[in-house]
C-alpha cells in the first residue's frame, strides 16, 4: 500500500510524550503536597466568613507595636523614677527630653526592624542631641540598658541598637511628612509631658496610618488602673505614679475593637475586650478634659457641660489617657475645644486614641462635625477641636458644641 505522503514517522512523538510522562513521575510526589496547600488555601481564602479573615489583619503590627509602646513605657517609667531619686539630674536636661528621645529612639528602632519600608511621624528630632553630647550620652545609657525581661518579645523588637550615633540617626527616621499615601507610623514617645513631671497622667502613643486611615492604635498609659471599672475620680491627674494596680496598654485594629492589658515588663499580658458606657442619662456622665488651659477652653466646656444636664465636675488629665478612660467606660466624653484659631493638633497626639474610642463604640470627630483627617500632612489641618463621646450621644453633644462656641 501506498504511504500517505502526510504521514509524519509517530516515533519522535511518542518518544517525546513517554518522556514528559516521566518528568512528570519524578515531580508529581513533591508537587502535590504543595498544590493541596495552595489549593486549600485559597478554599479557605473564598469560603472563610469576612470575620475571620479579618482578625487576623494586622496582628503583626499591633503585636509590634503594643510591644514597642511596652518597652518605652519601662524607660519612661525609669526615668521618672531615677529623676526623683537623683540618678537623672534635673539641672543637666529635663527628664522629659530625655525620656521623650529615648522612647522615641526605641520605638522607631522596634519599627525599622519589622517594617523597613514604612514611614514614620514622629515628635522629635535629634539636632538638639548632636549640639550636646553628654545629653546623648545621659540617653543612650537609658537606651542601651532598656530592654523587655522576656527574651522572645525583646527578639521581636529586633533586640537593642548599636551604638549613641546609631541612636541618633534611628530618632530622625520620624521626620516623614505624612500624607495620604502609603504606610505611615506616628509616634508620640511621651505624651502629656506636664503630666509626666507631675506624677500624673501621660501616655506613650503610637498608630499605624494607611493611606491617611488609622489601622493600629497603641497607647501605653503607666499611671492609669488597670481595672477597666475603676471610676474617674478628679485626683486621676496627679500623683497617680505607677504603684501596684497601675499600668495599662490600650490597643485597637480597624474592624476588630479594642482591647485593654495591663503593661508589663516582659511579653505582653491577656488583653480583655473593651467598650464605651451606654450613656442613657446625661446627669450621670462624666467628662474629661486637659488639665491645662491652653489646650482646651475649659470655661466653654463647662457651659457645654452645664446645657447638657451634666452635673459632675470635669475630669480634667494629660494626654491619650482621656481617649482610653473614655473608651473603657471610665468616663464618658472628651471635649478639646479650640483655644486659639491658629493652633493645629498634631496627628501624633490623636491617632491611636481616635481608633481605641471608635473601636470601642464611640464617634470622634471636630467641632465641626468633621471626622479627624489624619491624611493632610504632620498636623489635623483642617479640623479644629475634638469631641468624642458614645455614638448613640454624640450628636446631641455635638448640636450643643456648636451652640456654645457659636458654629455653623
Ligand atoms: P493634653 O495633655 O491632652 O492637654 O495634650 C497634650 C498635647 O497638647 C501636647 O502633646 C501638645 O502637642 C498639644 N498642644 C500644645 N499646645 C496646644 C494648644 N494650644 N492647643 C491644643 N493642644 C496643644
Ligand atoms: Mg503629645
């Protein structure tokens, strides 16, 4: 019989189909078990409930930086402590500047080791400390004898830095501009410095900004009870120092509420979910506001307070304390009214306690009724004043703001 001339010899064919099969049996053992990974993961990934997917968001983040508030809460706490005992002088720097830096240093340092890529807004800047070098040597002491007591956590801060030079350069790394893109920390080493130096409250602040959103908030406040129940009582503001039964750590994830821990010295201890007081009458709640006058209208606020039926007296304390005592239902609402028409707030100073409170079931905004823009730069550009109270009330809060203050 006659060969079709279209026939094409089937030898190199089959010998090339025998031999893919046989690559294929080589590989096929170890392939497997990694397609059922994948595969399974994305089963996972489409079936999973959007809750679940969610609470694992950001968990890195805000165990990096509850941990990293952690840490520099202990140098604060010590130099307090070393200031009243001596061992920091008062005449060679203020303990504030020195705990602000020093804090700062190791926040920033915990976050470069995680997160390399993020940008950081962060208080302070170190020109000071290279124009004075026995001020940087009194820090970097501190610094370099500051670390968590549990070795796995002070791992995951990335240990300690190398040397005061190092350190230096670690505090600028805070000068970003902030903005509306990208991933952006700000830092706030030791808020309520006033409060500090008093024995009163402060708080070391930290949050995690994604295009201009707060995603992770951490505020560690040495001098508050940990005991979520505790009330406020209007001595809250001084001579509260860390003593037995003090010490806690606010934190907050976009979408998974807040919790409340007391600050340890080591790995960080259970946290208890928190939330904001149902507020049913207005008589009953309790305020809080700056101790100084300069930050908040404290004349304006009583009329406020006095139309809204409240008839306790303010409770007036420094710093992010008040966004956490509120948020835990220790107290019920924050005013911060604006006390010059120029002053612009600082994102560092609300940005953790503006994501604890709403996380906790509250609502923030401006005088205006605006929420906080933490996207237009270092500064709340364009809001003026704060007022943060439950959202079931915050309206009627807001209706009487703007009456007394005369906004429209
Ligand atoms: P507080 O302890 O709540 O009174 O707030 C402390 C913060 O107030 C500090 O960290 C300062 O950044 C900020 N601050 C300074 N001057 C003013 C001002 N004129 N109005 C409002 N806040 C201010
Ligand atoms: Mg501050």
């Amino acid at each position: 019989m006659p060969r079709d001339p279209s026939h094409k010899p089937r030898l190199p064919l089959l010998l090339l189909t025998s031999l893919l099969i046989l690559i294929l049996a080589a590989f096929i053992p170890s392939i497997t078990p990694r397609l059922t990974l994948i595969l399974s993961h994305l089963r996972s990934q489409s079936t999973t409930p959007n809750l679940t997917k969610m609470t694992s968001l950001y968990s890195r983040e805000l165990e990096i930086a509850q941990l990293a508030v952690q840490r520099a809460s202990i140098l604060t706490k010590r130099v307090f402590h070393e200031t009243s005992k001596g061992t920091v002088s008062k005449d060679d720097a203020s303990p504030v500047t020195i705990g602000d830096f020093g804090a700062q240093a190791l926040i920033i340092s915990a976050l470069k080791h995680n997160f390399p890529h993020d940008e950081i807004v962060a208080e302070e800047e170190a020109t000071e400390l290279r124009a004075n070098p026995p001020l940087r040597d009194q820090i970097w002491e501190l610094v370099r004898t500051t670390s968590l007591d549990d070795v796995a956590a002070e791992g995951l801060l990335g240990g300690g830095i190398k040397d005061a030079d190092a350190m230096l350069d670690i505090i600028d790394q805070g000068n970003s501009k902030g903005g509306k893109v990208g991933r952006v920390w700000t830092i706030d080493p030791i808020d309520g410095t006033k409060g500090f130096l008093r024995g009163g409250q402060y708080a070391v602040c930290l949050a995690l900004l994604e295009d201009g959103d707060v995603k992770v908030g951490a505020i560690g406040c040495p001098n508050l009870p940990v005991d979520d129940a505790a009330p406020l009582t209007a001595d809250i503001g001084a001579n509260a120092t860390d003593d037995e039964g003090r010490g806690v750590l606010f934190s907050a994830v976009i979408g998974q509420g807040a919790t409340s821990r007391p600050l340890k010295a080591g790995a960080l201890a259970e946290g208890r979910s928190i939330s904001m007081k149902p507020l049913t009458d207005m008589s009953n709640a309790s305020f809080c506001e700056s101790v100084e006058a300069g930050h908040s209208n404290q004349s304006e606020s009583a009329q406020i307070a006095q139309k809204l039926g409240i008839t306790k007296q303010s409770v007036r304390m420094d710093s992010q304390a008040k966004y956490g005592s509120i948020a835990r239902g220790a107290g019920d609402i924050y005013l911060r009214l604006p006390t010059s028409k120029t002053y612009q707030e600082k994102i560092w100073d609300h940005a953790a306690g503006d994501l604890i409170v709403r996380e906790a079931g509250g609502q923030v905004t401006d005088i205006k009724g605006n929420r906080l823009n933490f996207g237009v730069g270092r500064t709340l550009a364009t809001n003026s004043g704060v007022i943060a109270a439950p959202k079931a009330v915050h309206s009627q809060v807001l209706s009487v703001v703007q009456e007394v203050l005369g906004v429209k």
